[in-house]
C-alpha cells in the first residue's frame, strides 16, 4: 500500500513538470514570434526621403527674349592709301580719337605737285588762246570751228589739272569716319602702295548687338524695347540699352529675323565683347512664382513636387513667364505651398520626404552629397 501511494506521488509530479515545461515552450515561442513581427513591421516602414523646399510667393517678374551676340561698332573704316608715295609723317597713334577729314599721314607729293604745277600752266596758256580767239571770231578773223577747238583744248587742260590737283590731295591721308584708331599698319618711312589698308577705325560712341530671334517672337520685339546686357569682361554689372531696330522680314532657311540692339559705350564697353541680351517685352507686378529648380525634369507638361502633410505630391502646374531663376505658376499651387527644390530626383509621387531645416546640409543634397536626415520634418 505504502508502495503504491509512492509511486503515485511520482507521477503526478511528473506530469505537473512535463505540464510547466509545455507552457514555458509556448510562451517563448508565441514571445519570439511577436518580436519578429515588429521587426518585419519596422522594416517595411517606408524610409523618409531628405528634400529642401521653397514656398510659392508673389513678386513682380518680366517677360523677355534672352540671347547672345558679340558687340559690333556703330561704323567702321579702313583706310586706305589712294596714291603711292612715301611715308614722311604718321599723324597719329593706335588708341587716338580722330574726326572726319582729319590728316593722318602725309605721303611724299613732289611728283603730284609737278604735275600739278604742269597741268596749271598750260591751262593758263590754253586761256589766253581763247581769249584771243574769242575776240577774233568776233570780228570774223577765226573760224567758228577754230574757236571751237580752242575752247575744247581749255576744258580738257581744266580737267586734267583737277585730276592732277586730287591726285596731290592724296599725299594728305584723310580720316573717312569718326572714331578710335584700332590698328596701324605703317611706320614714318615706309613706303605706302596705292590701295593698301593703313589704319582701321572704329566708331564706338556706340555699340550695337545683333541678334538672329525666331519668327515666333516677331509680335512682341518692336523698337524702343529696354535691353539689359551683361559681358563676361566685367561679372556682375548690368548695362542698360534699347532695341534700335527689327528687321521685319524672317529669313526662310533658318526661321529667324534680325534685332539689333543699341547701347552707349561710356568708354566702358568695348567691340568684341561678347555679351548675354535681355529684352524685357512684358512685366507682371504680382505673380505667383517659384525656383525654377522646382520644375520637374524630362516630363511632358510641366509639374512640380509640392510637401504636403510629410509626403510628396506631384502637381501639374501651368506656366507663365519665365524671368531668371524665377517661374510663374498661373495655375494649379496656391501661396504658401512648398515645392521641392533640391533632392526631388528620389522623390516619387506620394513619398515620404523629410525637409532639411538646416542650410548647410541643404548644400550638400543640392551638390548630390549624402546627408543624413537629422532635421524635423515640417508640414
């Protein structure tokens, strides 16, 4: 009997064992199993996309033609000997202002004078001819058709001592435009061919830009139009002008017409300096307007990224002027919405996006260096 009872004792301790041992399996398993759903969870949690924003706001934009085009002088001459000779003077240096008509070389004019000399005299000696001859006629002494030949030598004696007399007015080399002496091909003594180029002048009291404008801009670039102009000789300074004139016929092989610009030189602006032309057509003193980075690249209307409540919305937005770094949204954003500006290549519509409060870590997303989102994320 005591036997009995004892192993009775055993097997039921046995079986509280073996029952304890069963529920301490089960709750580690069912306590393993639930950390690894939270773990799964966490890891299916989309990560937040680090983006910078800017808002829409208002501000006052323009509508205007960009180009660029070299500046050209208002005139510009070669000058040219019209008679050989000599060089006994040069008048004149590169970088001196002259007048028109004013003397710049004085070539060797002894044989001109010669002739001139030569010609003057039998013109004198043909005059007093037909002076006598005249009065001869006169009195029936000299036959009409005489006389006649007389006064025809004369004429041709006059004329040949005109010639003579410009040919001597060469030996004086004449400047044939106003301007700046830009470059001299002779020294004093050099001995100048008829035809040869001896100096080049330049009018730079003001300078023109010519630009080649598709036909489509044709009814909005008229005359009087405002220009800026910027040249990479001096960064940051702007130069004001005006549209001197518009060429109104659009050529047909490339589509284009001709603007050309006008500005005053100062003695600032040179020739061959090539500049950057803007010509302002139309201003809106209060448009809704956003970075022009903001647009969305390669899309097929344009659209934009815009925060809203952590997350990124793609938003087809109309157009208007485009004015620098500056875009006008005529529809579709409101004042206030923040577009993306900076990191929207990983931006996908409905992303989770974290904006960047801090300017230096907004750099080096914009210079496509990794950051780390540390910044709160704002609505």
């Amino acid at each position: 009997m005591r036997h009995s009872l004892v192993f009775s004792c055993r097997g039921a301790v046995r079986t509280a064992a073996l029952a304890l041992s069963c529920v301490l399996a089960l709750s580690a398993c069912n306590g393993g199993s639930g950390d690894a759903q939270a773990k799964s969870a966490d890891e299916k949690k989309p990560e937040a996309v680090p983006v910078e924003v800017a808002k829409a706001e208002r501000r006052a934009v323009a509508a205007s033609y960009t180009g660029t085009a070299p500046l050209e002088p208002l005139g510009e001459a070669q000058v040219v000997a019209k008679t050989s000779g000599v060089a006994l003077s040069v008048l004149v240096e590169e970088g001196d202002v002259v007048r028109a008509g004013q003397t710049l070389v004085r070539l060797d004019s002894s044989r001109a004078q010669l002739q001139a000399a030569q010609t003057s005299a039998q013109m004198s000696k043909l005059q007093n001819q037909y002076a006598r001859s005249k009065q001869l006629a006169e009195q029936k002494l000299v036959s009409a058709a005489d006389n006649d030949q007389i006064r025809y030598d004369l004429e041709n004696a006059r004329a040949t001592n005109r010639l003579a007399n410009l040919e001597l007015s060469y030996a004086n080399v004449k400047a044939p435009i106003s301007g700046v002496i830009a470059s001299r091909a002779i020294k004093t003594g050099n001995f100048v061919q008829i035809n040869t180029p001896i100096f080049r002048i330049v009018d730079i009291s003001q300078l023109e830009a010519v630009l080649n404008v598709p036909e489509r801009e044709l009814a909005t670039l008229k005359a009087g139009l405002p220009v800026q102009l910027q040249v990479d000789a001096m960064p940051g300074k702007t130069f004001t002008g005006v549209v001197d004139r518009v060429a109104p016929v659009v050529d047909s092989g490339s589509g284009t017409f001709r603007v050309i610009a006008a500005f005053d030189s100062d003695g600032v602006l040179q020739p061959g300096m090539f500049g950057r032309i803007s010509i302002a057509y139309d201003q809106r003193a209060d448009a809704l307007v956003v970075p022009r980075v903001a647009l969305l690249d390669g899309e097929t209307s344009p659209a934009v990224f815009v925060v809203r409540d952590g997350k990124a919305s793609r938003v087809p937005v109309t157009l208007g002027y485009m004015d620098g770094e500056w875009a006008e949204v005529r529809e579709g954003l409101n004042l206030g919405d923040q577009v993306v500006v900076a990191g929207k290549t990983a931006v996908r519509d409905g992303s989770v996006v974290q904006v960047l409060a801090d300017p230096k870590a907004a750099a080096q997303l914009a210079a496509g260096k990794p950051v780390k989102a540390t910044s709160e994320s704002q609505q």
